[in-house]
C-alpha cells in the first residue's frame, strides 16, 4: 500500500503546473516518480515470490533448510508456555491474602 500511494503521490506531482514551468523540478519529479515505479513493480515480485512460496507449501522445505529457524519456533513455543505457566502463578498469589510469604514469592 505504501509503494502505492508513493506511486500515487508521483504521479500527482507530474501533474502538478509547476512542472511545466520549471523543467528542473520536472527533471527531479520524473526521477522521482521512475524511482517509484520501480519500487511498486519490485514491492509486487516480491509479494508474489513470497505468495508463492506460501501457497506451495515450501515453508516445510524451508524448514528443512534453516533448521536454525525450526529451532527457534520450538524456543518460542517452549517459552509462551513458561510464560503463561508463570502468569497463572502470579495470577494465584495476586488472589490469595497479602502476607509476608505470599508477598515475597509474588516478588519472585
């Protein structure tokens, strides 16, 4: 969307009178807006490639590939699940009665 709108904005300026008055801020408006394009048309193969790589279902093989990036979503998954163990600890010690013990493993 945001290659879009840049696209939008440059062809916009193109348009804009000041352009034929002045032919070197015509000059930077073209660059500008070839510069755009370009972006979009880049932006768009790359959405593509990645659409692509989704719906063919190689995120297996890349897994394969990358077993670092494997790895890491096991950690992630490992600690959401401490996380969330730990919260309905803290969760239970916020319910009970506010002692000196409660207290301090509420702290820990």
């Amino acid at each position: 969307a945001m290659s879009k709108s840049a696209v939008k904005i440059s062809s916009d300026l193109l348009s804009n009178p000041l352009c034929e008055q002045e032919p070197s801020f015509l000059e930077m408006v073209t660059a500008f807006d070839t510069a755009m394009k370009r972006m979009d048309s880049f932006n768009q193969e790359k959405i593509s490639i990645i659409q692509a790589i989704i719906i063919s279902g190689n995120i297996l093989w890349s897994s394969s590939v990358f077993p670092s990036l494997n790895m890491a979503v096991k950690r992630r998954e490992q600690t959401l699940q401490d996380y969330k163990r730990l919260q309905s600890k803290v969760e239970k010690y916020e319910e009970k009665e506010r002692t000196g013990p409660v207290l301090a493993k509420l702290h820990q």
